[in-house]
C-alpha cells in the first residue's frame, strides 16, 4: 500500500473517530434533556391529579347567574 493511501486511511479514521465522539456527546446531552422532560411531565401529572381531586367535591348543578 502506498504511503499516501495509508495517510488518507489514517485522516479518514481520525475524522471518523471524532464525528463518533460528537455522536456520543450529543446523544448524552439529549438523554439528559429527555430525562429532565420525564421528571417535568411526571410533576406536571401529579399536580394535575391533584387538582382534579380537589375539584371532585365542588360539582354544582346550578345554572350560570346570566339564565
């Protein structure tokens, strides 16, 4: 193999090695985000339980005040 085959072999790995870290950086970051937005979604359905429980006693059957 030529040694100018071999360097473009080499570049290519080096480029390829680095867009893979990339990969793994930004497929990290994306998990986190994605487990923050699983926490925030999960608060956000308790709190709305919540609130459908303390509105489950409060049911009138009176018309509006305008009839």
């Amino acid at each position: 193999m030529s040694e100018d085959r071999f360097q473009d072999l080499e570049m290519k790995v080096a480029f390829l090695d680095d867009i893979v870290n990339k990969l793994d950086e930004t497929v990290t970051f994306q998990q986190l985000q994605i487990e923050e937005l699983k926490r925030q979604v999960q608060h956000s359905h308790k709190q709305l339980v919540n609130v459908k429980d303390s509105l489950k006693g409060q049911t009138t059957d009176e018309p509006p005040p305008h009839y």
